[in-house]
RNA sequence: GUGGCCAUAGUUCAGCUGGUUAGAACAUCAGAUUGUGGUUCUGAGGGUCGUGGGUUCGAGUCCCAUUGGCCACCCCA
C-alpha cells in the first residue's frame, strides 16, 4: 500500500466506457440478431487453451504471436539445466508454459467438434462472440485483445454454406448501414497458379506477394515476383490472373482435377450472385491463415482505408488435426473493432442509442421526493426506463446528466406537478416541450418502442 | 519480430539554441442568477513535464534504458 502505482493499460488494450459499451453492443446485438436468423447456435469456450491445441495452426508467423502463460508454482525447477542454458526461447518455452490465450476463435472450435462431437448434431451450425488475443505490435485498427464475432458450420461440404454465409455478410452490412465489397476467391485456385509456377517451389511467396495487390498493385506484384527467375510465360499467366475475371480462367489452371473444382466451385458460387454487385471475384485475394483450402472472402469497407472488417473461408482439415474424423468446415468471422471505427468515421451509430432511460424526472424539492419517485416507479412497472434525479439541483447538472446517458426526455416535478398530475416533458435534443399525464406519458413511450 | 516518429494539467497545445515559483484555451468543481441547460459574472482545484537512470553548477529541454501511442515492413480483424 506504500507504493503509488500510476494506472495505466497494457499494450494495445482498452478500457470501454459506457457510451462505447452502448454502441459495441449495438453492433453485436446487430450481428447476433442475423445469426439467430440463419440457424445458428451460440457456444462459449475458454480464453485459456492449451498450447498444443493453438500451436501450429497459424503457421510460423501466427505461432510467434501466441500469447503464452507461465506454467503455476515453480516453473523453473524441472527445467533442465541444458535447456536454460542454450538461451533458446522457443525450446524453454515447452518447459515453462503449456497454456495460451486463444489467438482466434476457428480452432478453439475445431478441437470443441472433435471433443463433444457425440453430443452435436450435425451439420454443427454455431456462432461465437468473444476476445482474442494476438501478440502483434499495435497500431490503429489493431490490438492486442480484441473480439472476434465467428459464424461456423462444420460437417457440411455443400456449397450452399458459402452462399448462406455470403447472404449473412451482406445482411449484417446492410443492417449497419455500411458500404462493403465482398471480395472472394478459391484457395484451390491460387494452389493451381503456384503449382504451374516454378513447378510449385514459390507457391507460398506468390500468395504473399498477391495479398499486396492492392496496395503496390499488379505490376508490383509482379516486380516483387520477378527476383525467382520467371519464365515470360509464366509472368504472362500472373498477370492474366491478376487482371482476370471468373469468366476468364487460364486453361492450364483449369487443367488439374484441383483447379477444375475450384473453377466450378467459384462458378456456381456467383451464379447465386449475379444480380448483387458487391460481390465480386478478387483473383489477388490469398489470406494469410494456412488452414483455408476452399473458398475465401475478405469484406472490406467502401471509401475508407481500413484493412478488411470481416472475413473467412473454407477449412477441410482443422477437425483432421485433433484426431477427429475429416470434417469440413466453413466459416466467417466479423472485426468488431474495425467495423465501429468505420462506423465512427462515417457517422453511422443512430441517435437513439442509449441505456435505454427514456425520461429523468428532476424534484424541485425534497417535498415533492416521494411522488415523482412513485412516477418513475409507475413507469420502471410498465417496463419504461425512467430514472430520479436526487442531489444537485443546479439545471445545467441535471441536462447534463441527462445527455450524457443519451435520456431523451426530462421532466421538473414541483408542487404544480404533485398537483395537477400534468408535467412539462422536454425532449432533450429537439428542446420541444409537451403537457402529460403520467398516463399519457407511458403510452407515447411504449409506441416508441 | 525489424526500422522510424512521438509523450508537458481531464483534452488540445505553448514553453526560443538547457537558466529563477512550468503557462493558455476548453473541460471540471464551487458560488451568483434562471419554472427549464448550452449566454453571462465571480472564484477554485489540478501537472514531482510517461517512468527510471545519467551528463551538467543547473534538464520539460541533452544522452541511455523502459512503458505507452502512432507509422512502415511482416502479418492480420
């Protein structure tokens, strides 16, 4: 207790206050409300996983941003003398940690389906609210902590998923009043390019350099690629690729069962979407998550430099890697972060978001106490939030009071009031002022909900 | 993980090339006035200059480390 610590947070996390909180859930309730719509189911599972179950599923880049948690009590004394003295973190890491906070929300799930696979019932169609946390250097739009919003189905290969998730991404879009294009492309698909490439020795470093695509473009792309030895040929076959359409697919690309399946896949895929134009095939999309063997979309907003608010893809092998039987999943995922900083910057959160008090009757003095707290309770009764407003009288407190939690209305009760029953209700952000009774009051409320 | 920029009251900033008790605006709080706020008047509180070292007679100002923010790369929501 001696000692004054100065508050302050950990690196690329938040405090929310309940102006935030308010407009956060505004945008779950959003998202939650769609699901629920299309079937889904909501799970929960633990931050804290083990680190077997995280490790080896991001890829090497993914791994090193596992947030890892030191084993309890002494977690030094069986390390072996050898291991501690290499310096090597990576080996001393398996001595001194078998946890880790989850780093998405698509593999805690696969080892959940294979876990209680005989109390599911098939195809699994759930979703998932709730943090993750990556280990990345923070900057605008990114943290440490933050929440993913996951829909998943899991044990269906049909193709129909893809075009209900697709549906979802839109509705939820179109709900929040935000201008997106979903871009889409086939993991097989961009597999078929590299393995005619070089013979499919650079398939990784080409997806790499078409995730850059949009920001130093295709000639860039193709520059960055040109340091492998590139045949004419073969950067002749990039850059049809790159400046493609569906409609025009390299032959050789669709020579292999793998490329005629993607092709066919991506075909029927947009056959469902040919009268929406935000949905659009973006050969350059490759996303960095190595478990996407299917379709992958990407959302991004319209108009704003943001990188994408949503995205997800196709994953055939996930459920494989914890010893369950081979079931293919599909899934998207919503950046909850990203999507209110859109919203912020282009006005989009209604005015009526609030706690969801309607009125604040302010006494005018302690006589008239007893009364105007009957009336907030008569209102509290008919499921009105209503709130008293005890202590400092000084009006500038009480408006402010009241506009801070976004209360529409504001009500003095003195003995006129306690009188005639009849109150000066002034709405808040028009300043109007209207003449009611307490039960003219509750039946304005209630049409307004 | 690599490289770079930044850090002064709640907020936005000022503080010249290191030199006496670190300032302003807005916000906050208190008081005056007002049967209906955002105008006005009066006054007050609040910063050991992110933190810890160092150089110097003397550091908000220079150096190092550390924490946090931001940018590029990597990667990603």
């Amino acid at each position: 207790m001696s000692q004054k610590i100065k508050p302050s947070l950990s690196k690329g996390t938040r405090d929310f206050l309940p102006r935030e909180v308010a407009k956060r859930n505004y945008i779950f309730e959003t998202i939650k409300a769609v699901f629920r719509k299309y079937g889904f189911e909501q799970i929960e599972t633990p931050a804290i996983e083990r680190l077997e179950t995280l490790t080896g599923k991001y890829g090497d880049e993914g791994d090193k941003l596992l947030f890892k948690i030191l084993n309890s009590g002494d977690y030094l004394k069986d390390v072996p003398d050898e291991v501690l003295t290499t310096h090597n973190s990576q080996l001393a890491t398996k001595h001194i940690a078998e946890k880790g906070l989850r780093y998405d929300l698509t593999v805690p799930l696969a080892r959940y389906v294979v876990q209680h696979k005989s109390e599911i019932t098939f195809p699994f169609k759930r979703f998932h609210i709730g943090p993750v946390w990556r280990a990345d250097r923070p900057q605008k739009g990114r943290y440490q902590e933050f929440y993913q919003c996951d829909a998943d189905v899991i044990g269906s290969t049909s193709l129909w998923n893809e075009v209900e998730l697709t549906q979802i991404f839109l509705e939820v879009y179109k709900a929040l009043k935000i201008p997106v294009t979903i871009l889409v492309n086939h993991r097989l698909y961009l597999q078929r390019i590299g393995d005619f490439v070089k013979q499919g020795a650079i398939t990784a470093e080409i997806i790499a350099a078409f995730d850059k695509c949009d920001k130093i473009g295709i000639d860039g792309v193709l520059n960055e690629l040109s340091k492998y030895g590139l045949s004419q040929e073969e950067l002749n076959l990039l850059r049809n690729v790159l400046s493609g359409t569906i409609n025009y697919l390299n032959i050789e690309i669709q020579e292999s069962e793998e490329g005629k399946k993607a092709h066919n896949d991506l075909s029927k895929f947009f056959g469902q979407f040919t009268n929406e134009s935000a949905v659009i095939f973006y050969p350059a999309l490759a996303r960095g998550l190595d478990y996407y063997t299917g379709i992958i979309w990407e959302v991004v907003c319209n108009g704003v430099q943001m990188g994408s608010i949503a995205s997800g893809g196709r994953y055939d092998n996930l459920t494989e890697m914890f010893g369950g039987q081979n079931l293919s999943g599909v899934g998207i995922s919503f950046g909850i972060e990203r999507i209110y900083d859109v919203m912020e910057e282009l006005n989009l959160f209604p005015d009526t978001i609030s706690q969801g008090v309607k009125i604040l009757f302010v006494p005018r003095e302690p006589a008239v106490e007893e009364f105007t707290y009957t009336q907030v309770q008569t209102l509290r009764d008919a499921g009105i939030g209503a709130e008293i407003f005890l202590g400092n009288v000084k009006k500038q407190k009480q408006f402010d009071y009241a506009t801070a939690k976004g209360i529409l209305y504001i009500a003095e009760i003195g003995q006129d009031e306690v009188a005639s029953g009849v109150f000066r209700v002034k709405n808040i952000s028009t300043r109007e002022e209207i003449r009611q009774n307490i039960d003219e009051l509750l039946h304005l409320f209630i049409s307004q909900q």
